[in-house]
C-alpha cells in the first residue's frame, strides 16, 4: 500500500478532527496574554488550558474558568500521580497543566494553547512530543523595557529583574518550532494563526494517526 493509499485510509477512518496543543511562552510584557486572549475569540475550535494552583482566589476569580484552585495537599496528589503536564512552585504557591483536560479537548478535536514559561514548555515537550512550541518575541529589548514600564505597576528594579529573566529565557529560543516577533499585534496574531493552519496540513500529523 502506498503511503497516498495509507493517509486517505487513515482519513476515511478518523474523519473527526484531532486537535494539535501549542504551547505559547514568552517574556514577560510580550504580549503573549493579548495574543492568547484573542486567538481563542476569533477561533471556536480552540481552548485555553486552565492551570491548577494552590494560592487563594482573588476577587472575581471562579474555579475552573480563571483557575482550578486546589489545596497543597491536593497539588501534590496531582504531581504524585502524573496529573500535570508541568507544574512549578512560585513565591505564592504551585503552579501546574493538568494533563487530563489537555488530553480530553485534544481527543474532541479541540486545539489547545498552553501559555507558560519556558522551564515548563520543557517539561511538557517530554509528555507531549507531538505538541508545537511557539515562542513571542519584543521587537528589541528596549522597547520590551518600555512596555513593562509602561504598565507603571512595578518598580523601575522589579523592570531590570524582568528584563535579566527576558535575557536568560531566550536561550530557550532553540528548543521551539517557531519564533513570532510581536512588533504590530494584529500581524503577530495572523503569524500564530498560520503556524496553527499549517500544522494542521502537515502529512506526517495525518499519516501518524
């Protein structure tokens, strides 16, 4: 059987669509939140994994829309038992993706974006191979720094701090599929949007199924 023979086979089989997980990381102040946010508006087929984590609700914050909130005790059970795609401990609790609502909107044929740093884009390129790492890039640093100082929401020091951890995040440059530079937002959207596009049209995704 040739491989055409195989993929219309295998099309035939699954006509449902399966969906693809990009994980989206960046610097802080990139835009990357904004570029999320509204890939998901324009996009039906695509979800948003929503993290675990142990710190308290804020005002307005509701379980299972903003975050799934779970005690330190229930955190770890997750960790303890492969739950979570990745996870990290911050100065206010644990963080983490759990993997069993990736997998499911995966199965249904949903996309799934993940937005997270890039020490856990590493740990879930060990659970999830398969998966497209994009990476959101500032123009230049300065104009990174200026957007950071611009919220007005932090110290000129807590800004330098970002920036040194901007710096140190782009040696992880080499470890994703794609880099999009975020100069004009709405041109940054339509870049991701048509990695997404071609992912989707790749033989091998179709083959492999």
């Amino acid at each position: 059987m040739s491989l055409i023979e195989a993929s219309l086979r295998d099309r035939d089989r699954h006509t449902g669509r399966r969906g693809i997980a990009f994980v989206i990381s960046g610097p802080s102040g990139v835009g990357k939140g904004t570029i999320v946010r509204e890939l998901v508006t324009r996009d039906a087929n695509l979800t948003l994994s929503v993290s675990v984590t142990t710190r308290e609700p804020r005002v307005g914050e509701k379980d299972g829309i903003h975050y799934h909130f779970r005690s330190v005790d229930q955190f770890q059970g997750l960790m303890e038992s492969g739950q979570l795609l990745e996870y990290a401990q911050y100065a206010k609790g644990y963080y983490g993706t759990p993997r069993g609502f990736v997998e499911n909107q995966l199965h249904q044929g949903f996309d799934v974006i993940l937005e997270i740093d890039t020490k856990g884009a590493i740990q879930v390129k060990e659970r999830l191979p398969h998966a497209v790492y994009i990476f959101v890039l500032p123009p230049t640093m300065d104009e990174l720094a200026k957007r950071l100082a611009h919220r007005q929401t932090e110290a000129a020091e807590a800004v330098r701090t970002r920036i040194a951890i901007a710096h140190d995040e782009l040696n992880y440059l080499p470890f994703y599929d794609y880099q999009v530079v975020n100069d004009e937002l709405d041109l940054a959207i339509e870049k991701v949007q048509a990695i997404m596009m071609a992912e989707h049209c790749k033989v091998t995704r179709h083959l492999a199924r």
